[in-house]
C-alpha cells in the first residue's frame, strides 16, 4: 500500500452497543430506528427493560443481547417521551397543569437510570392520563349545561353523575357509585370508551345517554342507546386516531431533533416538522401525505443517525491506537506525535468507512519511498484492528484494502486540538 492507498471499511449495518453511556450518535442512531419501527417495539418494553437492566448490572457477556437490551431501551424512552409530549400538548390546549416527569435525552444515559426514569415515567403517565379525563369530564359537563340551560336541568344533572360515575375520581382514585342507575344496557356502552375521548365527543356521548336514562317511552330508550352505541364507535376510532397520530409524529420529532433536521435553510423539512407538532397538538391530523414525507426524512435521519455513530466510534477506536483525531463532519483527520511529513484523512459515510494516508510534500527518492509503505502498512494495521472492533448486527464488518498508486500531496493539517476523555472513553479503560 502506497502512500495515497485507500483502506475501506464495509460496515453493512451497525449497532450500538453501549459501554457505560450511550454517545450522542449512539443514542441518535436508536432513537430514528425507534422512531422508524413504531409502537411495535415498545411491546412488553417496560417488563423486559427491568429484566434486562438487572443482568446488565452484571456485565452482560454477550454483546448481541447488549445490544437488543439497548433497542428495547430506546423504545421505551421514544415511546414515553411521545406520550408525554401529547399530554403536555393536550394540557396546554385545555389550560390545565398536569403532573409529567421531563422527557428523558437518551444521549449521555447509562442502563440503570433509563431502567429507573422509565418505571418512574410509566407511573407518572398513567396517573396523568387519569387527571386529563377527569378534566375532559368535567370540561364536557360545562359544556353540555351551558348549551341546555334551564331549561333541561333534568339531562344536566343525569349527565353530571354517569360522568362521576364513568370517570373515576381523579382525587380519591374511586368510582362513584350511582344509586338507581339503568346500568346494564347505559354502562355496558360507556365501558367500551376510548379514555382518551375528546371533550366534544363525550359532551354529546353524555347527553344521549342521560337522555336514555331519563327517556319515558321504551322505543325512546332504544333510539338513544343505538345513537349512543354509535357515538361510542365514531368517538373511540377518532380517539385511537388522535392517540396514533401525535405517538406517530411524537416519534419523528424525537429522532430529527437527534440528528438536527431541519438543516439551516432546508424549509422543505422544517414544513414537515412544524405540521408534525401541530399533529402532537392535535390540530391536524397525520395524512397520508404527511406520514409518508416524515417517513422519508425519518430514512434520512437513520443515514445521518447511522454516520454520527460511525464517526464517534472510529474516532474512539483510533484515539485508542495513539492517534489524534479531528474533524467533526464526515471528514476525520489523524495525525500521529511521531509522524512527520504524514497523515490520514478518512470518510465516515453512514455504511462504510475509507481511509487514505497523505503526505505533506512530494517523496524525496528511495527513503521517502520506504516511509511511505512503513507508514501505509501501520495505518492499515489500525485501520483493520478498528473495522473488527466495530459491532454489527450481522458479523464482523468486511475489512479490504484497495491498492492506489497516485501520490497525493496536501497541505499539513491543522494541529488537533486536546479532546476530553468522554465517558465512553473512561469505561473502556476499566479493567
């Protein structure tokens, strides 16, 4: 390998695996690919995270199961963090305070604290999921007395107690039990509603079954139980609907604020992410036309996602060897202190990695010829030993090295400057 040789690394596709904490473009890569699979990765998440953070504590041996416990780790975090964001969003729209625990930054996290912020998340959600019904209940009943006046106190007050008897109450956590209730035909239809009904919906859901309670003829009591059974059906559906669609986008914007879509200027993506948070408010519905636009960026934000993680790592891996390393693009210079005259220049794509060793000057006759390959065959030994330390989801990565006879001469590059020890870098250095 001549100076001016390039070594490829193939990585066909790459999986984090975390020593410690997670890096940035770890977490970035876990996050899109979170957002890209959807709700299915989050089944059973919670149970299986706490199981798998015990024996993580352990130093789990197998780096494969490392690896599936962190993708089921960023699923719960991208999941939570979405339901959190659509109850923050649904709060707002109602002026009311709600008590939610602060999404969680996957980047920087190691096991343990997911493991516990999730458990702590879960609970925190549930209850108040619990609270934003008993204000949508209490919301629809104003509602519903505004628009009936006094003239139908009868309808009011009925409504009034199937929702305290429906909604449990939020402060004591209880239902509210009903005396001379019709519960059978009413209550078997109101226990088949969506909780996450909008206030529209159960104001009307409410008046027709207080109008079915309070009905005097039986073929009355008919007609509003079919209406209600109906209205149950449309409001759950478009319930399920809003629910899906804010989780869906909740996702995306997870995994573009990783990666930093949008660019500066790039208003095609910044469109897609302004009609996505209107969806997690709930303003507008995810389309088909918006769902496959933020799934086309969301492939984007994979690539850029999978290239930060590359970049990270081999930029690890060569510190490790005695190289100094900068560049923070797709672009990584190597110097080394006893190297003169030369130095690397590598290109972190989002599936492979090259490398090419520079001079700085033309080669001056037989030594200057005899530097070159010591120093070709050096870099290439680092830059093998490198490619097999990387993880990947389908073996060891595919290490070639392709010969180049062209001398390229460049310019020295710029000193690098002193880089901390990240945390990453400290937990490999454990014994």
């Amino acid at each position: 390998m001549s100076s001016g040789s390039m070594a490829v690394v193939a990585v066909p596709v790459v999986l984090p695996v975390a020593v410690g904490v997670l890096a940035v473009g770890g977490a970035a890569l876990l996050i899109a690919r979170a957002a890209a699979s959807g709700a299915e990765m989050v089944a059973d998440g919670v149970a299986r995270l706490g199981d798998a953070m015990e024996a993580e504590v352990q130093r789990l041996a197998d780096e494969r199961r490392t690896a599936d416990l962190w993708r089921v780790a960023a699923g719960v975090v991208v999941e939570h963090n979405a339901q959190i964001a659509a109850l923050s969003a649904a709060a707002r729209t109602m002026s009311v305070e709600l008590d939610l625990p602060a999404p969680l930054e996957l980047a920087g996290q190691d096991a343990g604290t997911v493991h516990a912020w999730a458990t702590k998340a879960q609970s925190k959600i549930e209850r108040a999921r619990s609270a934003l019904r008993g204000h949508v209940s209490d919301r629809a009943c104003r509602r519903l007395a505004d628009r009936l006046g006094a003239g139908d106190t009868k309808v009011v007050t009925v409504a009034a107690t199937l929702a305290r008897f429906h909604v449990p109450a939020h402060a004591a956590g209880v239902a509210v039990p009903v005396a001379g209730l019709t519960k059978n035909k009413i209550q078997a239809r109101l226990a088949k509603l969506d909780p996450d009904v909008g206030v529209r919906d159960y104001e009307k859901i409410l008046e027709t079954a207080a109008r079915a309670r309070t009905a005097t003829s039986v073929p009355a009591e008919r007609s509003s139980l079919d209406l209600l059974t109906q209205q149950v059906h449309d409001a759950n559906a478009a319930a399920e609907r809003r629910r899906e669609d804010a989780l869906t986008a909740g996702r995306h914007l997870q995994a573009f604020k990783a990666v930093g879509i949008p660019d500066l200027g790039d208003s095609g993506a910044a469109r897609v992410v302004a009609r996505l948070e209107a969806v997690v408010a709930g303003s507008a519905e995810l389309d088909d036309e918006l769902r496959a636009e933020a799934e086309r960026l969301n492939a984007d934000a994979v690539c850029r996602a999978q290239q930060m993680y590359l970049r990270e790592t081999v930029s690890e891996l060569m510190r490790e060897k005695g190289w100094e390393v900068s560049g923070e693009a797709t672009v990584l210079t190597l110097t080394r202190a006893d190297w003169t005259g030369h130095h690397v220049t590598v290109d972190v794509g989002d599936r492979t990695v090259s490398g090419r060793v520079v001079r700085h000057v033309a080669e001056s006759g037989v030594d200057g010829r005899r530097q070159d390959r010591e120093r070709c065959s050096a870099f290439t030994r680092d830059f093998g030993d490198m490619g097999a330390a990387l993880r990947t989801e389908s073996g060891r990565p595919r290490v070639t090295v392709s010969a180049d006879d062209v001398v390229e001469v460049v310019a020295p590059p710029t000193p690098a400057a002193r880089v901390p020890v990240t945390p990453i870098q400290r937990a490999r250095r454990r014994p």
